[in-house]
C-alpha cells in the first residue's frame, strides 16, 4: 500500500509541476492515471493498523478535497463506511447514543506505559499542539504531520505522508544524526536532545526533539512520535 501511496504523491506532485508550466496536454495525460491509483489505494487490504489508519486519512482527504462536489462526498463517505465495516465488521461500537437505561458504565481500560493507547491516531490531539509533530514508519517515512510542522517543511500534511524524511532533512543530516536516534528509538528508548537549526538570514539556534516509540498491543515498535520545537 505504500508504494500505491508513494506513486500517487509522485503522480500529483508532476501534475502540480505541469500546471506550473503551462502544459495543458501534460496534465491531461497525468490526470487520466490519477483515478486508478486512488481506486487502487481504497480497494488495497491494510495489512497492519499503520496501513488502516493511511487507508482511512487518505478517504478522509478525498471528502474534504471534493466539498463542493455532494455526489463526490457521497460516493467517499460510502467508501469510507465500507472500509470501516470490512476492517471493523459488525464488531465496532455504534456511533448512535444507547439509551439512558442500556448504558452501562464500564472502568477504562489500564494504561500502559510506552504503548499509543490509542492517541497517537488522534490528530485532533495532535493537531492541537504547538509544536511540530510527526509520525514516521519504520523505515523513517511520515505517516502523519500536524499543521506546524507541515507548515514549517511548506508542504500539505497528504504531500508528506510515504516520503523518506531525508527529503526535507537532507541525506547528510540524515545519515549523521538523525537516523542513529531514530533507530535508537525503534529499539524502544525515549530520545530527546537539541539541535542547531536555521532561522532564516538571522544566527542559528538551538531547537530540541523528541522521540517516543510507539508500539502496538503486543509490545512491538511500530513507528516513533516526534515532538519538535516551533
């Protein structure tokens, strides 16, 4: 599913450029493959939450981007209700509230330390914080980013997710610092330092980071949480 993810950045990333210049029979050419990738991507089967939560952003995106078109958000919200059923089957809790008299107030579940508990996926929450955050696989590639730091890389949060983060860090940086913390933290250890960073055309300054593995039930990493200065 990745890759589908990767072609379909590519694919909008060389239409962006084509209306750039001007080049209208471009742009039709390219556009006639965008549709299939998309089709691709929603009829591709998730093969872990990561893949899921990808699949379910990426549906949420196509609402959003087609408001203005009724019969679009129709057809989505459709697509997005099938594959919550066909992940989540008949199992799922029911969005309508149960009557006063069928509640039953169960304690919360424990919280397990180091573990998402089921907020990392949150991006309310994470769309929340002041500083830049991230989320990136294991093979150091964004599965989300909140506005600041989308905002700070000048790039749209759908444009980051499947790309290598050494696309906006450098290879130089990535390999000599980055990779080594963050292959620390895919093996499990909480990671926060500080770091020189440009401020334009004034002196650099020092910014911090931190990293947090994120696991699933079973106690296995499966991505990091980045937490970085403004």
């Amino acid at each position: 599913m990745q890759e589908l993810f990767r072609a379909f950045s590519l694919r909008c990333a060389q239409i962006e450029e084509a209306i750039r210049l001007g080049d209208d029979q471009r742009v039709m050419s390219l556009d006639r493959h965008v549709e299939p990738l998309v089709e691709a991507i929603l009829a591709c089967r998730a093969a872990n939450l990561l893949e899921v939560y990808m699949q379910l952003q990426f549906a949420s995106h196509l609402i959003a981007r087609d408001a203005d078109d009724s019969a679009s958000v129709r057809e989505h919200t459709a697509v997005l209700s099938c594959l919550l059923d066909g992940y989540f089957g008949t199992h799922g809790p029911d969005w309508r509230l149960p009557s006063p008299q069928d509640v039953r107030i169960e304690p919360p579940a424990a919280y397990v330390p180091d573990t998402d508990n089921g907020q990392f996926l949150n991006a309310a929450i994470l769309e929340s914080l002041p500083d830049r955050v991230a989320v990136l696989t294991r093979d150091y590639r964004y599965l989300y980013s909140n506005a600041a730091n989308s905002a700070h890389l000048d790039r749209r949060p759908m444009d980051l997710i499947g790309h290598h983060i050494s696309e906006f860090i450098g290879e130089e940086r990535f390999a000599g610092c980055a990779k080594h913390k963050l292959d620390a933290c895919f093996a499990g250890e909480q990671i926060d330092y500080t770091y020189e960073r440009a401020a334009g055309a004034g002196p650099s300054r020092q910014a911090r980071c931190r990293m947090s593995p994120l696991r699933d039930a079973g106690g296995t990493v499966i991505g990091a949480l980045i937490v970085m200065d403004r």
